[in-house]
C-alpha cells in the first residue's frame, strides 16, 4: 500500500510539473512564432515602404513615373503597382486595366494609410483578380502608392517561422521533462518519506496519549476493588449485608474495566488492522431488530421505547460486530445520558451505493460548544455522572471509526425539541 501510494504522489507531482512546464512552453513558443510572423511581415512591408516612397516622390515632382518603374529594380518578381487618388480612384495600376477597378478608398491598408500615413495587410484576396496579396501602401499629399505581392512559395517561405528555433526550444522541454521524471521521483519519495515519518509520529501520540488516558480510567476502578478486597480480607467483623455490598462493588468496577478492555481492543482492531476485519452481506434491519429485542428486555426505568421508520430491506458489505457496535453504542449512548424516554431510527436514502441513517433520541442534548468533541476518545460532557453510569468514554469514538471502517460519515447536532440526532451513511460496498 506505501508503494502504491508513493508512486500516486510522485505522479501527481510529475504531471502537475509537467502540464505547468508544457504549458509555458507552448504559450512562448506561440508568442514567439507570432511575435517573428509580425517582425517578418514588418520588414517586409519596410522593403516596400522604401519603393513606395520613392516612387512616391517622383509622381509627386511630377516627373513620369512609369518611366520609374519601368528602369528601376523592383524589390520582388510579380510586384503589382497601384497608383491611387486620395477620393479612392485608382490612377494607374501595372497590372490590372483601370476601368475594370472600382474605388479603393475602403481597402483596409489604403484606410490604414490615408490614416496614418502607411499600412499594411499581410494576407487579403483581391477583388480584381481574385489572387491573394501582401499589401503596403504609403500616402502623400496627392496620392497613395501601393505596392502588392502575390502569395507565392517564395513569400510564403519567407513569412514563414523558424521552425529550426521551434524544434530546439520542443527538444529542450523534451529533456527537461525527462529530467523532471527523475528528479519528482526522488523527491516524491522523500515527501511520502517525511509525510509517514509525520504520520507515524502522530500515531504514536495519539496511541501515548490513549495510553495515559486509559491509565486515568483505570486508577479509579482498580482502586475501589483493591480498598474493597482489602476490607474484606483484613479479617474486621463485617455483617453480611455490608460484606454483600463490597463484593457487588467489586463486581461492578470489574465489569467496567472489563468494557473498557474490550472498547479499547476494538478500536486498536479498527486503526491498526482494518485489512484483517473480516467482510460478509451484512443486513442492517436484522441488527436493529436485536437491539429492539434487547431493549424489551432491559430493566424498566432503562428501557427506551424504539420507534422505526425503516421500511427497506439494507444490505451493505461490511462487519456485523462493527455495524452492530454502531447501533449498540448509540443506544447506551442515549439510555445513559439522554434522560428521555424514546429512540428513532430512520432510513433517509437507500441506493446502489450508499445508505443515509438517522438515529435520534428525545432527551435534553448537549451545549453547542461540546458538540465538535463528541467523538473524540474518552471525552466526557459531565465526567462525574458519566462514570457514574459506567461509560468508557470510548463508546461515540467506536461509532465513528467503525462507519470510517464502512466509507461513511457522521454529524451530530441537536434537536430543535430537545435530544441528539445522529446523521451517517454506510456505503453498500467496500473500497
């Protein structure tokens, strides 16, 4: 079970490493290929800008600007010339005949120019000629030169990405993902180390500190049976009666100590070997039924009246000492400290997976404040008249590990007309 566990923890680590370290990655590696796309595409459109504003300029002074075209060096093959007004109508055009072009004032890189002087689209389809261009147009004070190439392998290739940066930054991640692998491994190992260093540290407390409890339990009635023994045994005259009443004394502090030996077994039983409990079909309404029966016969001012609202039948996979325990000791529970007269039991929810029970009792209940501890071990809420009626102060403790043992919960809280209700679920089959 620790390896199972240890090899849990160190996966959980390494996949939350992981999807964090692949994460960051992608988020640069996409930055960064945006980021270079935008960098191409602007030095492209710088390549551009440059032939725009010299042509710009000689159409500007005037001076025959398809002589210009025509003898100087265009910065790439194919490249398509515009020459547009500042209303939108083209002027001159290398490419396409002028009276099949509409207005392109509305041309977002025309807009983008006569806004701000220049612009560019890195990828729109002409109207014109239904091709797809990279446009950079330049505005002056008269006109608009554009300049458009059309998208072929050579300017695909060169938007293109480095692929080559990519790759590395994929191979880099790849090994320090590697590296991560071995690296949580250890590290997983030495956080379950610590994690049941911790754990085994805090079992150990809370078996020393069930220890001395059960020591103070024990003091009390060992005592008395010891002054009772004492008396018996120094030889003083002592009438029959009295005699009598020492000898039941003992018997009743030994029959306490002997509950408390056997409380205290069961739950050892329950924290250090739960594996070992035995499981078998176990048919909760057959428990209840005995407890009605013991009930019928308990002395009459001890006994409680049982009132059942419990109409299916429930089966669960589990313990019949541990689910019998339950019933048994919330029972005791409500006979000793309750001071009412009656007990319910009800079924709230029975399904495939899970069954919710409510057990009640109408006596006086508990202070709010005491409620949160009910479940610890040997806690009591009035410790002298609880050993009075002979608890072990381990009877609500028994309860909730043995619904932990069957994957359940417990709550407590009060009733709003007086007495404790229990709320807690036991689930049909083992995990």
């Amino acid at each position: 079970m620790a390896s199972e566990t240890n090899i849990s923890f160190h996966k959980r680590l390494f996949l939350m490493l992981l999807a964090f370290s692949w994460a960051t990655v992608l988020c640069f590696i996409g930055y960064q290929y945006i980021r270079e796309k935008e960098y191409k595409s602007e030095f492209l459109n710088a390549q551009l800008q440059q032939y725009n504003r010299n042509l710009l300029t000689t159409v500007e002074e005037g001076e025959p600007y398809e002589e210009y075209i025509a003898t100087h060096d265009m910065p790439f093959d194919e490249l398509r010339i515009s020459i547009i007004a500042l209303t939108g109508a083209v002027i001159y055009d290398n490419t396409i005949p002028l009276d099949s072009l509409d207005n392109h004032r509305s041309r977002p890189e025309v807009a983008t120019a006569l806004a701000n002087g220049q612009g560019y689209n890195i990828s729109r389809q002409s109207t014109s000629d239904g091709r797809q261009y990279f446009y950079s147009a330049t505005c002056g004070k008269r006109v608009v030169v554009r300049t458009a190439i059309p998208y072929s392998s050579t300017l695909q290739d060169l938007l293109e990405a480095d692929w080559s940066f990519l790759i590395v930054m994929i191979s880099i991640t790849l090994v320090m993902s590697v590296v991560a692998y071995f690296t949580t491994r250890r590290l997983g190992k030495d956080i379950e180390r610590v994690n049941r260093y911790e754990a085994e540290q805090a079992k150990n407390r809370l078996k020393r500190q069930l220890t001395n409890n059960i020591n103070h339990e024990l003091k009390t009635p060992v005592a008395s049976i010891q002054v009772c023994l004492e008396t018996l045994l120094s030889g003083i005259s002592l009438s029959e009666e009295k005699r009598q009443e020492l000898i039941e004394r003992c018997y009743m502090h030994n029959e306490r100590l002997r509950r408390l030996l056997n409380d205290v077994s069961l739950i050892t039983r329950m924290e250090d070997g739960s594996a070992l409990i035995n499981r078998e079909k176990v048919v909760i309404n057959e428990i209840i039924d005995e407890v009605a029966e013991e009930l019928e016969v308990m002395p009459e001012e001890e006994r409680l009246m049982l009132h059942l609202d419990f109409n299916d039948e429930v089966i669960v996979d589990g313990n019949t000492s541990l689910i019998g325990s339950i019933f048994r000791n919330l029972t005791e529970n409500a006979i000793a400290y309750s001071e009412g007269r009656n007990i319910y039991i009800s079924l709230l929810e029975n399904n495939d997976t899970v069954c919710r029970i409510r057990f009640e009792d109408d006596g006086k209940g508990v202070e709010q404040k005491h409620l949160p501890h009910l479940f610890e071990r040997f806690y009591r809420v009035d410790k002298g008249r609880s050993r009075q009626k002979g608890g072990t102060g381990l009877g609500l403790a028994i309860v909730k590990h043995a619904i932990q043992f069957h994957g359940g919960t417990i709550a407590v809280t009060n009733r709003a007309n007086g007495g404790l209700r229990f709320d807690f679920t036991l689930r049909k089959q083992s995990t």
